[in-house]
C-alpha cells in the first residue's frame, strides 16, 4: 500500500488475481486504485475485483489491453488489439458505495442540502448506492458523517459483528 497526493493505492501482479484475498486485504487497508500489470489480460475478472472490493482498478498488460474499472467495476476506459496505445480516463475518487437499505431514509434530504453538487445514483437491483461528490467543495466523508451513513464495507462488518453476537448468545443458551 502507498500513499500517493490524489489517494492510496495498492499493486497486485498477473497472476495475483487468482487470490482474492491480496485483493481483499488491500480493500481492508483502504486502497482507492490497484495498479495491475500483467502478461495477460485479465477480462471481466478486473471488473468482479474492482466491484467486489468498492475500489478502481487499473490495468496495463502484454497483450494489447489496457482498462481502467470504476468502483462498480464498470470500465471507464478500454484498449485493445487496435488501440494500444494506452488508455486514460478521469476517475473520481470522491464516491463510495453503500448498502442502499436503511440509508435511502436520508437520500432526499442530503440531495435537498447538496443539490447538483452531489450525485446519489442507485443501483436497484443489487441494492447498492453511489454517492459521488461534483464538487471540490464537497467531502463524501463528511457528508456520511452529518448524515450517520456507513460505507458497504462498514455496513457489512456491523451485520458480521450482529451476526457473531447472535450466534455466541445462541451457543451460550444452550
């Protein structure tokens, strides 16, 4: 994991994406983009890494294919064969994606206080919710913050807690 002046970033290498756990721990230590260099490349699993972990991931290979995927692993930009010279794309690190249930309680009112300075977009199927800043004048975590939102990662490791908790009562019961 690095530290770099637009965010954290992390790196996994070709066949690195056959672990997921590498790219688990860099989602646990916060990483925003993971770097992957690589002999091949890749396909849709960059994408499921990218969307599974809530961080981009860029990728540059030997094989003519180059991507950038969005933290819902939705590519932002692609090569290939054609066009390999590379590929560039702006991303905007100031999103995050969070369970949409409870938190959809507050959408209407942090997009009366934001207006167009803020984007909550939802993704319906999956229950998920972005909420991207539009503006340098506004700090995602600040927003969840004033609003008592938690990120998907939070959120799921409060349900895992309840989860633990339930079960040790369960057992102690008996």
């Amino acid at each position: 994991m690095f530290e770099a002046d637009f965010g954290r970033i992390g790196v996994q290498i070709c066949f690195d994406i056959q672990w997921p756990e590498g790219w688990q721990q860099l989602g646990e230590k916060g990483a925003e983009v993971v770097f992957w260099p690589s002999a091949f490349g890749g396909g849709q699993m960059l994408n499921a890494m990218a969307w599974m972990h809530r961080y981009c991931v860029v990728s540059s290979t030997r094989k003519d294919r180059a991507k950038i995927c969005d933290i819902t692993g939705e590519e932002l930009a692609s090569s290939g064969r054609w066009q390999s010279w590379g590929v560039s794309a702006p991303v905007n690190l100031e999103k995050v994606l969070l369970h949409t249930w409870p938190y959809v309680q507050h959408f209407r009112e942090i997009q009366a206080k934001y207006g167009r300075r803020l984007r909550i977009h939802t993704l319906h199927e999956e229950e998920f919710t972005l909420i991207e800043s539009l503006s340098p004048e506004v700090e995602v975590a600040q927003v969840m913050r004033e609003f008592g939102l938690k990120t998907h990662r939070e959120h799921l490791q409060s349900a895992t807690q309840a989860q633990e908790a339930f079960w040790l009562e369960c057992r102690e019961g008996q």
